[in-house]
C-alpha cells in the first residue's frame, strides 16, 4: 500500500499540470474557433455591396426615363407600359 500511496503522491503534481495545459490549450483554441466564426460572419463587404445597388437603384428610378421605355416600348406619362 505504501508503494502506490508513494506513485500517486509522485504522480498527482504531474496530473494536475497536464490537466492545467491541457484546460488552457482547450481554451485557446475555442477562442480561436469564436473569433474565427465571428469574422466569418460579419458581412462587411456585402453591405456595401448592398448600399451600392440600393443607391444605384434609386438613382435609376429617379431618371426620367423607365426601363421599358429605354427597350423601346410605348409608355405612358408614368412610365407605365401602355395596353392597346
């Protein structure tokens, strides 16, 4: 019995720091993988993009002439397709 109370008194300061490595390792990495996942998930360029074509848009719709019209088709005086 003395024996293996010997082996774990020599064993349990090893145990305790490899356990200690082994928790902040882990925990290094989560962070990681978080920050990872949340740069991923920030949409920066495709806001713009957004922004860019909602602008584009609007600038379109506020000229005077329509898309149709610009095909060539009849319209009216609101730029609506005329019927007939």
């Amino acid at each position: 019995m003395q024996d293996i109370s010997d082996l774990i008194k020599e064993a349990k300061p090893l145990y305790w720091a490899r356990k200690k490595r082994n928790n902040r390792i882990k925990a290094g990495l989560a962070a990681l993988a978080c920050a990872f996942l949340l740069f991923a998930f920030i949409p920066e360029k495709q806001t713009s993009e957004l922004y860019y074509y909602w602008d584009l848009g609007y600038t379109e719709a506020s000229n005077t002439t329509t898309y149709v019209e610009n095909l060539g088709l009849p319209v009216d005086d609101y730029g609506l397709l005329l019927v007939g």
